[in-house]
C-alpha cells in the first residue's frame, strides 16, 4: 500500500497558550477646545502623525485679544486709584496725628484705599485670566499620536468644552494587545513572570503569511471573570512599523517556556479514533501498526506527543485510510523528518 511517511523526533518546542486578542491603543485622547470662538485654522492632515505639543487648531485670537487689553486697562485705572488713595491716607494720618481731622474721615479714606487695592487684585486676576483664555486659542497635541477623522473645519463656530471632540488622538507606538486567558494557568503564568519577562507574538487574524509582531507581557489582571472563568492581560508591542492598529483582532500567543526535548509529528500523522487520537507507525518489516497516542498540544503543522510514540519511529502522513493494522506498506519515496526549530 503507497504511503507518504515522516519521522518522528526530539527538538526543542515552545511551551505556551494561545488566545484571541485585539489591539488597543495605550492613550486616546479627545481634542477639544477650552474656549469658545471661531476656528481659525487647522494646522495638520487627516491621519497625520503629530508629536506632543504640535499646535494642531487655531481659534481666532482677536476677541481674547481684546479682551485681554481691556483688562489691562482697568487695572492701570484702578492701580492708579489704589496709589492716589494711599497718598491721600498718608497725608490724612499726618494731620490726624496733629488733631485737625475727625478720626472718622481717616477711617473712611482707609476703608477705601483697602477696597481699592482689593479692587487692583481682582484686575491682576482677569489679566491673568484674559491671558490664559488668549493661550487656549492656540491647541496643542497633549500626546503624540495618529489624528483621526477632522469633526470641525475652518469657520466653524468652537464650543469650549463641546459635546464632540475636534479630533481623536491614538497612540499608535507603543502600543497594547489585550487578551484573556483561562484562569487554570494563572499560577504558571505569574511563576514563569516572575523568572523573566514572558514573549508574546501577535498576527493578525486570518493573515498567515505575515511576520508576526513580539512583545512581552505587561498586565495581569487583579481578578478572574467569575461568569467566564477567564483573566483578562496586555502585552506591550513597540509596533514601530505600525503593523498593529487599534481595534484589529490578533491570534496571541503566549510563551511560557521551551520544552528542550519534545517529540514531534506532523499533525497530519494524528487521526481520531473511537479510542482517541492514534498513529500510524511503519516497523522494520515495513508493516503498519495502529498506535494510540496522547497529544500534548499542537504548534502549527506540528503535534507534540505526550506518549505513544518515541523519536526515530516512522509515521504516516498520508494514506492513512487504506491502511489496516498489518498491511505492508511502500513509502513513496525516503521517510521525511518534520520541518525543524518551533514556532508560535
């Protein structure tokens, strides 16, 4: 009977736990504006790259401008009012000392230069205030990120603090992959944590031929979802060529640690019986026998046996339904060892 056939053998093997993820951003930021007035300008492109403190909105200055000089001016006549009152106290007392005054009019001169210096720091603090409002005309970036979508353009009247952002900040470099995990392997997980940071890789879903994204594990949650009796982690990525986008869902890998000597088929080898999973092994007479085996795990297009089968013996691959326990077999050419080294 023709039959494809491989080897199996002892190589290294990663040790780890696959899930579902997606990336996420680590800071979003929702740029509005702090003042009310007319937008100006815009200082940046659709989906452009801005680093933090890049202005990125202009609100037409003039009003706070104005504003702002108006309030200097009253500060200069009420701080020449505050100096008048106290060289007019300063004579008072003079002539108060000598008796030629009531004590009542010096008083009353008192209480107003107080109130008239009271009067010069509320003008010291519209200033202040006059100049802040005059500097929220210019937006900055907070952070670095990629801009979104433009919610305001160009003559659009500016809400301080309105209900919708005039764009959407996302860091993009570094950024998150969160996943969940099952609970049960929460005690391996933080063991092996605590020996070194634990490697992550990330690949798009659905996308095979891509060079996965590596990161390492970053945040374990403080709780286990009790309806789902799953744990929730981050890995960080440093995404420097921007493969990972927020929102994208990734298959994660999660390496816990290398098995040194594992031994490995081509998970076209393993069929599913009655009895679990079986192989079968080609003997030195080049006849089939059906041997029940135990599966470890699979990594890709190779299965790691737990038992059931040692390194050397010859598996088939493929033909496995014409055979029966017994038949003789010819392999179709030499028997082929699986591809070596392991991959998440």
């Amino acid at each position: 009977m023709p039959v494809v056939t491989a080897t199996a053998i002892s190589k290294p093997m990663p040790v780890g736990i696959a899930a579902v993820g997606a990336a996420e951003a680590i800071s979003t930021v929702q740029v509005r504006s702090q003042v009310s007035g007319r937008l100006a300008k815009v200082h940046f492109e659709e989906g452009q790259e801005v680093e933090a403190g890049q202005v990125l909105f202009t609100i037409d200055p003039a009003p706070f401008q104005v504003a702002l000089d108006q309030a200097n001016a009253i500060l200069a006549r009420d701080t020449a009012q505050a100096q008048n009152a106290d060289a007019q106290v300063a004579r008072l007392k003079n002539l108060l000392d000598r008796g030629l005054i009531a004590r009542e009019q010096y008083d009353t001169l008192v209480a107003t230069a107080a109130a008239l210096k009271a009067t010069t720091d509320a003008d010291r603090a519209a200033v202040t205030s006059a100049k802040i409002n005059l500097q929220y005309t210019t937006i900055t970036a907070p952070a670095a990120g990629r801009t979104g979508a433009l919610q305001a353009h160009v003559g659009d009247l500016i809400e301080d603090n309105g209900p919708s952002p005039l764009v959407v900040l996302n860091q993009m470099a570094p950024i998150y992959v969160t996943f969940s995990v099952p609970g049960k392997p929460l005690d391996g997980i933080r063991r092996f944590q605590r020996a070194g940071p634990l490697k992550v890789t990330a690949r798009l879903t659905g996308v095979t031929d891509a060079e996965p994204a590596t990161g390492r594990l970053t945040f374990v949650d403080n709780s286990v979802d009790a309806q789902t009796g799953t744990i929730r982690l981050k890995a960080t990525f440093q995404n420097g060529n921007r493969n990972l986008w927020p929102g994208q869902f990734v298959d994660v890998s999660l390496l816990l640690t290398t098995e040194p000597h594992a031994v490995v088929v081509p998970s076209l080898a393993v069929q599913a019986g009655q009895q679990g999973p079986f192989v079968f092994v080609i003997d030195a007479q080049s006849q089939a026998e059906m041997r029940p085996v135990t599966v470890a795990r699979i990594e890709g297009d190779e299965s790691v046996i737990a038992s059931g089968i040692t390194p050397g013996e010859v598996v088939v691959t493929d033909g496995q339904l014409r055979l029966t326990p017994g038949v003789q077999v010819a392999p179709r050419g030499p028997a082929r060892a699986s591809a070596a080294g392991g991959s998440l």
